[in-house]
C-alpha cells in the first residue's frame, strides 16, 4: 500500500465484502490498530478527508473504541473537529438517507464525546441544544434528536468497565442540572399526540418519548432495594406534567390504542412503576399523589382482570413489575384495600399459581415471589393475609422442590457417579436454588413461621429417613436443607448478607423474632446438627450434601453467635436439651469436632467452606468467665468458650493433629484458619503451658520443608501461615513475640522470596504478608522516637522490594495485565508505602543513596502505567497515592525523586493526580488533594528557582488540572474544600489568562437555576484578594490563601446547598 490512507480505505472496503475471508481480514486489521495506535491524528485525518460512508463509519467505530479504552491520548481540539463533524453528518443524515447501523454509530460517538469531555469545552454541553433544534422538525429528524437524547443517558450512566474515574462525577452533575431540562425539551413532543388517534408514522416518535421517559427514570433511581425514585430538583416547574392526574389519562388511552404494539405496553407499564415509587417530596400536596396513584391502581386492577394488552412474555414481566412496586408502596396498598381488595389478592394469587406451575423464567418468577414478599411485611396491619400468603409460600417451596433444571441436573450427575460400598452419600449434585430465590423465604415464612417450619421440617425427615433406613437419595434433600436456612433468617437482606461468603464479619442482626421464632430456629438447628453427625461416620460422602450441611452450619453461627438479642439463649436451650449437652459451648466443640472432621477429608471445596466456619467462629470469640459472664455461650454478640475447649483445640494444632491444612491447596482459608487459633492462643494468655514457640512450631517446620525444597506450593502456604498469625495480633506485646521470631528468621524469609522474585504473580502471595507486617492495626506498633523497630521493618521490606523491582520487568505484552503486572506492582506499591510511614526521623534514612534509588525506581515504575488504568484499577492501586502523600509531605525526599523526573514523567505524574481528584474512591480523592497542596504550596508559597520552572515546564497538565478543580468546587461536591484552596489559588495566579477564558463555560454547564449563583459566587472569591510571585511577600501570600480557603469554604458550602 502507498499509505496509510490507502491501506485503510482498502480494508474498509474488505470489511464489506461478501467474502468472508477478506471481512475476517479486515477485522484482524481493524483490531491490531486499536491496539497499536497511542496517537488519534491519523484516523481524525481520514475521517476529515473521507468522501463515502463507509470510511466515516469504520473511522467513527475505531474513534469510539479509542476513546472507551485509550481516551487520554485525544486532546481538546481532536475532540472539538470529530465532535463537530460527526454532528454535521446527523444533522444531514435525512438528506443523505443514510443507513440506520451508520446513524446509531454516528450518535454513539458524538454522545461518547459529549459526556468525557463535558467539562472541558462549552461546546460538548450544548449537545441538548442540538436535539431542542432537532425537535422542532418532522417525524424524521424528531426520531434522530430523540436517539440522541436516549444515547446520552445510557453513555451518561455509571458502570462500563471502560469509564474513566470522574464519569461518576459527570454522570452525577448530568443527573442535578441537565436531566430536569432534558425531561422538559423531549416531553414538548407530546403535544403530537393530543389527539385522540394517533397517526402512523407518529408512533415510532412515541415509542421513543417513553423509552427516553423510562430510562430518565431508570437513571434517577436512588436505591433499588429501598424502590424509591428521586428526582432531581422536584419543585422545578420542568416535572410539572408528572403531578397532574390528566398525564395518566394519556397514558391509559395511548395504552388502550395501543395493546397490539408491545414496546409501548411494556414502557407504560415501566413509567407506571417508577410513578408508584416516586420520593414523598415530589408531592407537597399529597391529595394529588392519592388521586394519580388510586387512577394507576385501579387501571392495573382492571388489567389483572381481564389482561387485555398482555400479549408475551416480556409484558407480563413488567406488569408483574409494577405489582410489585404496588406491593410495595404502602400508600397503594391502602388504595388497593379501599377499592377491591379481595378480587386484588385472588387475582394475583391465581397469576401466582399460573406463573408458577408454567416454570416461566426466573426472573419473572421472582418479581411475583418480591410482591408477595412485600405483603408479607404489609400482613402485619393485615392479618386476614396471614393464609393465603402461607398458601403461595408452599406453592413456591414445591416450586423449588420440583425445578426441573436442578432435578434434571442431579439426575444426570447420579447416572455418571459410582457408588462406593453401596455408600448412598457418595452421590453427587450440582445445582440448587439460587441465594435470591432463597432470601425470599426468609421474609414469606415469617407470617406463619411455625406452620411452615413443621411442614418443611416433615418434608426433611421423611428425606432423611430414606436416606438413612433405605439408602434412597433424593436430589430434594439439599433443596430443603437451603429452605431451612432460609427460614432461620429474619428477612431477605440479612439472608444475604450473612449468606455472602465474601462478607467476613456481616453486622445485620436478628430483632424482631420472637421467643417462639428462637425456638423453631433451634428446633430446625438441632435436625441439622444431628443428621451431620450421622452424615460424617461414613467413609465416603456426597460432597454437594456436606456443603450444603456446613453452609448451614455457617449461617447459624453468624445469625445466631454474631447475635446481640438476649432471646437468642432460647434457641441455644433448646438445642442443648435436643442434644443432651451439659454447657452451651458443647454445642461449639460439636461444631468444631463437624468441620475439622469434614475439612480432612480429600475435597479442597468442603476445605474452605469448614475454615470459613473456623474464621467465622474466631472472629466472634471472647472467653468465658462464669463468674462475671452470661450465661449462654452467646451473649449480646460474643461467643464465648470456656477456657478447657479452647486449650483443647490448641493443644491439637501443637501436637500436628490439624495438619490436614497443610494437605490442600494454599488459600485465603487456610490464612483464616491459622489467624483463629492464633486468636484463641492469645485469648487464654497465659493461662496456658504453651508457649508462642509451642505455637510457632508447625510453621517452623513449614519453613523448613520450603527451604529444602523451594516449592511453590510450600511457599505461598508460609505466607498464607504468617498472614494469618499476623491478623490475629491486636495488641503490641503480641506484635513484639512475633516481630523477635521474625528476626531470627528474616534471613531465611529473604532467601525464600528471593527465590521467586522473578515471578511477579508468586510475589502477590509474600506482599499480602509484607503488607499487613507494616500496617498499623489496631495501634499494634508502638513507635517511639527512639525506638528501631519502625527502620527494622523498613529495612526488612527494602531488602525483599529491591530484589523484586531488579527482576522486574515492564512488557509490551500481557496474557493478563492484571494478574501479571499491576496487582504485583500495586501491591509492591503498598508495601513500601506502609513501612515508610512506620519510620521516626526518615530524613534521617533519605541520606542514604540506596533508599533514594528504592523510591526512584518504584516512582518511575508507577508512572510508566498509563493514569487511566490507574484509575479503572484504583482500588487495588490506592498505595500509589500513599506513597506520593508521604514522599511530597518530605521535602528533601520529594526533590530528590519528583523534583528528578524525566518532563514526560512529571506530565503522568500529574495526570495520575487529576484522574485522583476526580476519583469516586474519597479516600484516593483526598489523598490527591493532599499531594497537590504538598507540592504547589512548596513550589509556589515556598518558591524558588527550580521548582518555579519544574512548575511552568508542564503547563498543559496543571491547566487541566485547574480546570478540574474549578469543576469540584462549582459543581457543589463541597468536600476537601480546604485542601483545594491552595494550589487552587496559585494555579489561578500562574495561568491568570487561561483562568478567564474557561470560566464562561464552566459557569454555563450548571444550568440556568445555577449560573447567575456561580457567577456571584466567583466574583466574592478574589475581592480585595492581593497576591505576588516575589519572594518578599510570601507572608502576605500564606495570609491571602488563608483568606482565600475561608471564602472558598463559604461559597462551596453555599453551591451545594443549592443542589
């Protein structure tokens, strides 16, 4: 090919072939270039000099994947030529009868340029005024304004894995200031449709105005889980179409005219929803709530008569939608109860029991088990509920039970095992109810808990009673044991939360039981208990039926240890009766004699899941001292032993007896584990003969097997071993006899990761444990200004770090980045972040060359990884941002590492601190903050030569940067208002010209309610305010940006109020 054009245009007109061979060509191609491009002037080049559509199209495509995936590499004025061309090519699409794939991608990247670049140009927020032009067209061009309106939306809302870290922050000053506008401008087209028939080439106009009405909605909702719908500025005349009762008639006669087309049935039914759920504050009166919502009731009663308009599938998902929201919103509920509640409850009863025995999709099945969970809660005004609500939990429970994907599931999973020794328990099954399904449960059962708990529990024993006496399985019994544990939870989100395996210490408690409910928890409790005990004396088991066993076992301890009601004994009682136990802690050494017996059998799954119950039990523990205590085994939220068991299950792990850890796969389980019988080690104190080199002995002896081996696997279960002795340490004597032992082995340790310094994935696993070493918990290291410990661990860490950063080594090329290169290095990153700041005096380790060159080399590896993946990685990445806080907060150290980067280094230094101060994460927000205020407090209000001229050097970076803090601070975000005053105040001065210039826009983006107040708000910043670069007057200059702060503090305050 002669050029690039060349090449370009002929893999253009590949792509479009008929031949397939030359289209798989072309996407190859297509694909390595966005890859490979870091600069977009060659492609803006093409679509400037494009003469067909088919070059605009690819070039518009590969534009759009560039700025979703490499979007820092476009400036302003790449972004002002393509947004301004492609808006021509829209606004003459009608002419031109360009195709509707060609449209979609036109509008796509001009909303794509929009929303990144809101802030940045006056002209990307004037995309609404476009579409206002647009509407005032015929049907044509009112369809393309109205796609643009409903593109914005979605590129403006939250999620894409491609946003950058301030879209939350557009998205959310879209939401106050365009979106009520927004509403206002695309609902004028409305008035197409005043009369009474609808004209054909109108309706797909009208589908779009109620596409665009739900996904407004969409966008504003606050809470799902609360369904409450808040609107921005609700007193704003812009609503005013929603508070009048007249809008539901619209929408019932456009309903009744329109019952064939099923996009405008299922948008109707959506806006109703969303009606229903609508903030109390949108209606100061609230007769007018009552009457729009009594209209939007009785048309839904009306339709679950006669279903008239409810013609597939996807509309009966949105009818039982807003039954749903009905249920519950207690104001309709009321009007349903005045208007025919009987005929209300018998119709959804019997849709209930259709949906049901029809096995629709899950989904749709879940909405209608959500509407009856919400009459649960409203039954408890209603008691005449009580039955029938019991009636649909046992059709869903038989629903449950007799799923055909997980019988059919279990059927195959039995005709491809092998039953060992006729042993019925060594059958498999896979697939049960999901935890969604499942939480349900626990608020429907409560209505008639004790009828339902009988029934299910009837359905249990007659499962096991076959599995015990006839050896016949069922795939049902792991189905009923899941419904249990349901039915021992208050409601569905604490189900949830103590069902989340991820969530190591869930808070949500049990209230609102009763006595009675206690004790059917115990009585439900007590079979479990007893059938894993009879489950565990076999040789071989079903691992899917010991999982499920032990996730029970799970859940009760953290609903019912982790429990701060009294009434909680009743259950502990009754279990200790149904047991013949002589104390409440037997019920824990049964427990525990369960899990160690299921954790040494062969299956790394039933492993994890028996420490989890351990980390579990050691997270909740405290000791039990009979003559001061409670005296339950849980009282108020402790667990608690007597100090016989605990010595008990030391005395098994010094002796080897646990060394069935070792035996599995190293994991985050295995550190839990270690971590609880460090804590019950430390609870006894010393009311014990064991010593901590008692305690230390097997993991000495891990060591020792990972020297003479150098395995992989032995050595990620040390760390695994050390991690978890050091999370059980809270105090600084404990910190003390494990950081002595550290000492005497920190050579042999260094040795160990040195080994496997060369693979930065294994480097992830001695990290996590250098990482927690050095971190403060629970003020475990005392630091005194004399004391070494803090430079021992320094010097420890450097030693580890520096042998990991010489192999370390940036590639073109990742199978997986993540795992490969930014985890290790982030986690790297963190390490030296936690033992700087451990350190008394460090200007006095900053004399040293080989501590400077540790920061040099680690400050130069962060700045080579693009801001922007930072950013998308920010949570794993939050140590960069501590590190820079503590290398800007020492002077001598700051001028001697950012002081001494390469220009392009600083330009991505200062770009990683923008997208910081943008960052949704408000710990790496602030953290941000404090380094700008570091480094332009000690190169403007301390200036000297070389850091003025460090300064001015990047002057595109810190122009932006100005421009983003103008943004915080007039958008009303209202936080760290003080830490922004000052490089605010010395950008301004610096880029004085700049600061003029961008000031119209910025104001023009809040809107009209706000504009005039930002205006004002400006002026009485620098009223009266002096300010100079000459060194005499630098304490005039503190004195003004002191001045500066309060004033800022005051109009901040004021612009977020007026959100």
């Amino acid at each position: 090919m002669a050029n690039f054009g060349d090449e370009f245009r002929e893999n253009t007109r590949k792509f479009f072939s008929k031949d397939v061979t030359e289209q798989l060509q072309a996407q190859k191609y297509f694909l390595f270039l966005i890859k490979d491009l870091n600069v977009p002037d060659v492609i803006v080049d093409i679509l400037q000099k494009a003469t067909d559509l088919e070059i605009c199209y690819m070039a518009s495509s590969i534009l759009t994947e560039l700025l979703m995936k490499k979007w820092s590499i476009f400036t302003v004025n790449h972004k002002i030529f393509i947004y301004t061309f492609t808006i021509k090519i829209i606004a003459n699409s009608s002419q031109s009868h360009i195709q509707k794939s060609y449209l979609d991608c036109f509008i796509r990247l001009v909303c794509k340029l929009s929303i990144q670049s809101w802030n940045e140009d006056v002209e990307f927020s004037k995309l609404p005024q476009y579409c206002a032009e647009f509407l005032q067209q015929g049907p044509e061009i009112v369809v393309i304004g109205l796609k643009i309106i409903k593109q914005l939306i979605e590129e403006m809302q939250t999620g894409s894995k491609y946003s950058s870290i301030h879209h939350e922050r557009t998205s959310k000053q879209f939401k106050q200031f365009t979106i009520p506008s927004l509403f206002k401008l695309f609902l004028s087209c409305l008035e197409k449709f005043s009369s009474i028939n609808i004209a054909s080439e109108l309706i797909p106009v009208l589908e779009l105005v109620l596409e665009i009405m739900t996904k407004i909605f969409d966008f504003c909702k606050e809470n799902d889980d609360k369904f409450e719908l808040i609107l921005p500025w609700p007193d704003s005349d812009c609503w005013q179409i929603l508070k009048t009762p007249e809008i539901i008639d619209f929408f019932n006669r456009t309903f009744a005219q329109n019952t064939s087309n099923s996009n405008i049935v299922q948008k109707i039914l959506k806006i109703y929803g969303h009606l229903v759920t609508v903030n109390a504050s949108f209606f100061p009166d609230l007769q007018i709530k009552s009457l729009i919502l009594k209209k939007i009731v009785s048309f839904i009663i009306e339709l679950l008569s006669n279903r008239h308009g409810i013609n597939c599938e996807n509309d009966l998902h949105e009818f039982v939608w807003i039954l749903s929201r009905i249920g519950g919103s207690e104001l309709a509920m009321d009007i349903v109860f005045q208007i025919d509640p009987q005929g209300f409850i018998e119709k959804s009863y019997n849709l209930t029991k259709e949906i049901l025995q029809n096995r629709v999709s899950e989904n749709l099945i879940y909405n209608i088990m959500t509407f009856w969970e919400f009459l649960s809660v409203t039954s408890i005004k209603k008691p005449e509920l009580y039955q029938i609500i019991e009636e649909v939990t046992k059709i869903y429970i038989q629903y449950l039970l007799n799923n055909d994907d997980v019988l059919s599931n279990t059927r195959e999973n039995q005709l491809g095992c092998h039953i060992e020794n006729n042993d019925p328990y060594s059958i498999s099954c896979s697939s049960t109810p999901d935890k969604e399904s499942l939480a349900l449960l626990a608020s429907l059962s409560k209505v008639q808990h004790q009828n339902l708990s009988e029934w299910v529990l009837q359905f249990f024993e007659s499962l096991v009673n076959s599995l015990v006496t006839n050896n016949t399985y069922s795939p049902q019994l792991i189905i009923i044991i899941n419904i249990l544990g349901a039915f021992i939870a208050d409601n569905k989100s604490q189900f949830i939360a103590n069902a989340d395996k991820h969530n190591k210490n869930p808070k949500v408690s049990i209230k609102t039981l009763n006595t009675d409910n206690y004790l059917i928890s115990g009585k439900i409790a007590s079979h479990i208990f007893i059938f894993l005990k009879h489950l565990l004396q076999y040789p071989t088991l079903n691992t899917p039926l010991l999982q499920c066993l032990l996730n029970f076992i799970k859940l009760f301890i953290r609903l019912y240890i982790n429990c701060d009601n009294p009434l909680v004994s009743s259950t502990f009682q009754y279990l200790r009766t149904q047991l013949s136990l002589e104390a409440d802690d037997h019920i824990l050494l049964i427990i525990l004699s369960s899990i160690f017996t299921a954790a040494s059998r062969q299956n790394a799954n039933v492993f994890q899941l028996s420490m989890e119950i351990f980390a579990d039990i050691g997270n909740f523990t405290r000791l039990l001292k009979p003559s001061i205590d409670h005296d339950s085994v849980c009282y108020c939220g402790i667990l608690r032993f007597n100090e016989q068991s605990i010595l008990e299950i030391l005395g098994n792990w010094c002796s080897g007896e646990l060394t069935f850890i070792n035996q599995h796969l190293p994991s985050k389980s295995r550190a839990e584990c270690i971590k609880s019988i460090f804590k019950l080690y430390f609870l006894v104190g010393n009311n014990t003969n064991l010593t901590f080199l008692h305690m230390i002995q097997p993991i000495d002896n891990m060591l020792k097997l990972t020297k003479q081996s150098y395995a992989l696997e032995k050595a990620t279960g040390l760390c695994y071993d050390l991690l978890g002795m050091l999370q059980s340490i809270a105090n600084s004597d404990h910190y003390s006899l494990f950081f002595n032992w550290l000492c005497n082995i920190s050579e042999d340790l260094i040795n160990v990761f040195g080994h496997f310094s060369a693979s930065p994935r294994t480097c992830v696993f001695y990290f996590n444990f250098l990482k927690e070493l050095c971190f403060n918990r629970t003020e475990r290291l005392t630091y005194l200004e004399n004391s070494s410990i803090g430079t021992s661990l320094f010097r420890f860490c450097q030693r580890i770090l520096d042998t990991f950063f010489n192999a370390f080594v940036v590639k073109d090329c990742y199978e997986n980045v993540y795992e490969e290169l930014y985890k290790p290095l982030a986690m790297a990153v963190n390490v030296l972040a936690n033992a700087s700041f451990g350190v008394k005096n460090f200007q006095l380790l900053i004399g040293n060359k080989d501590v400077i060159n540790t920061f040099n080399v680690v400050i130069k590896c962060i700045v080579a990884i693009p801001a922007e993946e930072i950013s998308a990685c920010v949570k794993i990445f939050k140590g960069v941002f501590e590190l820079f806080k503590f290398v800007t907060g020492q002077q001598k150290l700051m001028k001697e590492t950012i002081y001494k980067l390469g220009q392009g280094e600083v330009g991505k230094f200062f770009d990683l601190m923008i997208e910081g101060c943008q960052s949704s994460e408000q710990f790496v927000c602030q953290l941000s903050y404090f380094i700008l205020k570091d480094v332009v407090t000690d190169m403007i209000f301390k200036a000297s030569d070389e850091s003025r001229n460090f300064l001015l050097a990047n002057d595109n970076s810190l122009k932006r940067l100005l421009r983003v803090l103008l943004v915080l601070v007039f958008n009303g975000e209202g936080q760290n208002i003080s830490l922004i005053a000052y490089p605010l105040l010395g950008l301004i001065n610096i880029f004085k010209q700049f600061y003029i210039e961008i000031i119209p826009s910025i104001c023009q983006v809040q809107g009209p309610e706000r504009s005039n107040l930002v205006k004002s708000s400006i002026e009485s910043l620098f009223t009266n305010l002096q300010f100079s670069w000459s060194d005499e007057h630098f304490h005039r200059n503190m004195k003004s940006a002191q001045e500066f702060e309060k004033r800022l503090n005051i109009v901040a305050k004021s612009l977020k109020l007026s959100i």
